[in-house]
C-alpha cells in the first residue's frame, strides 16, 4: 500500500489566485486538500502518483502564482521505498529505465537495483 504524503501548506490561499481552480485541479488527481481548524494554513495528503499529477498540472498552468507550491512539493517529497518502486516497476513492466528515473526521481543505480530484483524473482 502507497502512504500519502503530508504537505503543510502556510498561507495557501493567501499566495495563490484563482485558488478555486487549483483546488479542483488537485482534488482532480485523487489527492486530499483541506484546511487546518480556522488558520490559514491548509494540509495536501498525497501519494507519489497524485504528487506528480500535481506538479505536472502546475507547470502545464500559466499561472505563477502556483509554482511556490510545486517547488515545496518538489523540495520536501521523500524518496519511494524500494519497495514503492517495485509496485511501479511491476505495473508498467514495458517501461524502460529513463522513463522509470525521470518518473521516480531516483537514482540510474537505484531503478536498475530495482529491476534486477524484479526480474530474479
């Protein structure tokens, strides 16, 4: 089972415009938004899947407003698991090893690691 990932976001409504639109965008992808008791900062909960739908789904945007928050979830997302990465791995067995490193944003060597176990087993 994927775990979601926690992101605080301070003053999420406060930093963006047109909050509305990214608000459906990300509850669009699966993801949790919702506000933490009466302050202004919010909670994201979600998995690596949804996180790169996210990310992908800010930068496709021509809205600058949103892009602090692709650059904090980019820089606080925790690496997978080997074992995240091997659920990856067996669902697109056709995907090949640069696909799998710009998708995972793990390392050559990891993803390869990664493969091997998934072949000999």
């Amino acid at each position: 089972m994927v775990t979601p990932v926690n992101f605080i976001l301070n003053g999420f409504v406060k930093r963006t415009t047109n909050t509305e639109i990214l608000k459906q965008g990300i509850k669009s992808t699966g993801a949790t938004l919702s506000r933490k008791g009466r302050s202004r900062n919010w909670l994201l909960q979600a998995d690596h899947d949804q996180i790169r739908e996210i990310t992908t789904l800010i930068y496709q945007t021509d809205e600058s407003s949103w892009l602090w928050l692709a650059k904090k979830i980019n820089d606080e997302k925790p690496q997978l698991t080997p074992a995240e990465l091997r659920i990856i791995i067996e669902r697109n067995p056709t995907m090949s090893v640069s696909q799998l490193v710009s998708l995972t944003d793990c390392s050559l060597f990891e993803v390869r690691k990664a493969l091997d176990k998934v072949e000999w087993d």
